[in-house]
C-alpha cells in the first residue's frame, strides 16, 4: 500500500483554494478533491481495506481534512457569492457604454428633406394639404371635368360619403392660391394614392412633389432653370434634361420632362428602357381656368406648376428598381440608407 501523505495533500489543496479567483474555479478544486472521484473521496473508499491500526489513524486524518477543506471552501464560496451581488449594485463610470440601438430615417424621408432643402435655398416654401380631398380640388378646379377622359388618367380611390385619397398633390395648388397673394413659389410633398395593380414600378401609395411658381411674369425659362438646378444639385452632377409637350388639363402648355439616365449616362440600359432618357415629371404654365377657379385673375398672374414623383427621384439617385422595396418594411433594404 502506497503511503498516504496527508499532509501534502492539505497544503497542496490549500494552495489551489486560496488561487481561486471564481466560483466556477472553486468547484473545479472541488471537484477534484471532494468530488465523486475526488482525490480525497478516493481515499475513503480505499479505508475499509486498510489493516485497523491504520484504518484509524488514516481514517481521522482524512475526515479532518475532509471537514477543514469543506469549511474552507463554503467560505470562499460565500465570499464570491457576495462579491457578485455586490457587483450588480456598482457602477463602473470608466467602463465602456452599451450602444442603444437607435433607429434611423426611411430613404423617402431624406429623399422628401434633401428636395426641401434645395428648393428652400432657392426661395421655395413647404406646404403641406390634406390626403383626403373633395372632387373639387381634387378635379374640377384642376380643371378635369366631369366626364372628361382626363380623369382617366388618374384611378381614383374613392370613399363613402362622396369624398377621395387625393391622386396628385395638385389640389394643394389650389388650396394654396385660394389664400394667398402672388408672388409665391412653393413646393408640396406628400403622399398620393391611386386605384392601381403594383408592380416594379407602381404602388397605390405613393409621394409627389408639387411645385408652384406665381408672378407678373413667370415663364417657362424660368421653370427650366430652377428644375435644371434642382436636379443638378440633387444628383450632384451636370444634369441633361428636356422638355417634351405633354397634356395635362390644369397647364396650358403642358409637358413632360425627361432625363438622361443617372444608370447609364443615356447610352440605353435596362433602367431607362433603351431609351437613355428617364420620365421625371410633368409640368406646365398654371392654366388660366386654374387661377381664375383659385380666385386670381389671370390677365394679371402667371406661373409654373409642376409634378415630380419622389419615389421615382428616389429609386434614381439610390438605383433601386422596385417601388415596392420603399414600402415593405424588410430592414434588409432599410438598414442600406
Ligand atoms: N399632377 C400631375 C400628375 O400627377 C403632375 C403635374 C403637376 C403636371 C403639375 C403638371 C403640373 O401626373
């Protein structure tokens, strides 16, 4: 039989203990001496065939050690215990913060603030109008009238009691000179809603901008210059643009302005169709029926109006191909902006 150094073994275990810097370290230490194959419980299970003499001798050893470690290590076990319940009540001010998690804008929402800012910086003020419209503004004071195929063009989302969701933010025109003198320019943006099948390119609900530009002698050059401008610092780069005659029963002449492709600079791609030229906006010199229908005479006034599809400037200036992206809520393309 071996010779069994009690001794070293209580100094040795001794030593392990006072190291422990942690509960799961203390119960590793116990697990190797008290443990079910500890080293101490293995020399328990060995006393039986030991010769009486030293049974006794060997078998009151061991239970004091046994005894002095269990102490020790309830000890230094409640130490830790309490050292952690302290810990929670501390604040460590030097130790790194936790970020909050923060959300952040939608890319219609600086789209819809960077055109503010441009348009602001050129003299322009923001307007806003209802969602909810009358046919009045909505149509016959934009001079579509009531059975005209005009009103085709635009698939109305009608509601109980006679009212509609505003197809275009055109009507803010009319709100807006209803109560104010000329001159004035402003913009509107807002959303707009229409009685459509979705697809890549369309959505029933949608934004505008609406412009509006009233004065003496407001003309067509003047249009052009500010939207050239308004493009150019929104794509930030020389902008090609043209104008196309267009109709539209609420601008007389009407057209419709195109760019060249952001994608492929107008040589043809699969965005703009081939074409190299992107359908932006239409627009206009504000009809005179329009100003009379607003209150304003129109041998005294004229101006400008126009109508930009914000999603559309979106998806240009980001090269986003479905509309519908804007509107899923999939934070795989939200957490892109
Ligand atoms: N309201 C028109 C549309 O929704 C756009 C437009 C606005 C055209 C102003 C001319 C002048 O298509």
């Amino acid at each position: 039989m071996e010779k069994i150094d009690l001794k070293t073994i209580k100094k040795r275990s001794e030593n392990e203990f006072k190291k422990a810097v942690d509960l799961k370290e203390l119960d590793e230490i116990f697990k190797k001496y008290l443990g079910k194959k500890g080293e101490i419980t293995q020399i328990l299970k060995t006393l039986s065939k030991l010769p009486n003499e030293r049974r006794a001798k060997i078998g009151k050893g061991i239970n004091e050690l046994k005894n002095f470690l269990e102490e020790k290590i309830e000890d230094k076990k409640s130490y830790f215990t309490k050292a952690t319940e302290d810990k929670e009540e501390w604040l460590d001010i030097t130790a790194p913060g936790k970020k909050p998690v923060v959300g952040h804008l939608h890319p219609l929402t600086l789209i819809k603030r960077r055109i503010e800012e441009i348009f602001q910086a050129m003299g322009f003020s923001v307007v806003e109008g209802p969602e909810v419209e009358t046919e009045w503004y909505n149509f016959d004071a934009l001079n579509i009238q009531k059975d005209h195929p005009a009103r085709d063009f635009w698939d109305t989302l009608y509601l109980k009691g006679g009212n509609l969701l505003r197809t275009h933010t055109s009507p803010v025109q009319i709100r807006f000179m209803e109560k104010n003198e000329p001159p004035f320019r402003i913009i509107v943006p807002g959303r707009v809603f229409r009685h459509e099948a979705t697809d890549a390119k369309h959505e029933v609900n949608f934004y505008q901008v609406e412009g509006l530009m009233v004065g003496k002698d407001v003309s067509v050059a003047n249009f052009k210059a500010v939207i050239q401008e308004f493009l150019n610092r929104f794509y930030q780069k020389e902008i090609k643009l043209r104008l196309r005659p267009s109709f539209f029963p609420f601008t007389e002449p009407s057209f419709e302005i195109d760019i060249n492709c952001i994608v492929c600079g107008g040589k043809g791609c699969s965005t703009c169709l081939g074409q190299g030229w992107i359908e932006l906006m239409g627009a206009g010199m504000v009809h005179p029926n329009v100003l009379k229908n607003s209150g304003l005479d129109p041998r005294n006034w004229q101006g400008f109006a126009f109508g930009m599809g914000l999603d559309r400037l979106a998806m240009m200036k980001y090269k986003i191909n479905d509309i519908r992206l804007f509107y899923s809520g999939d934070l795989r393309f939200l957490q892109q902006f």
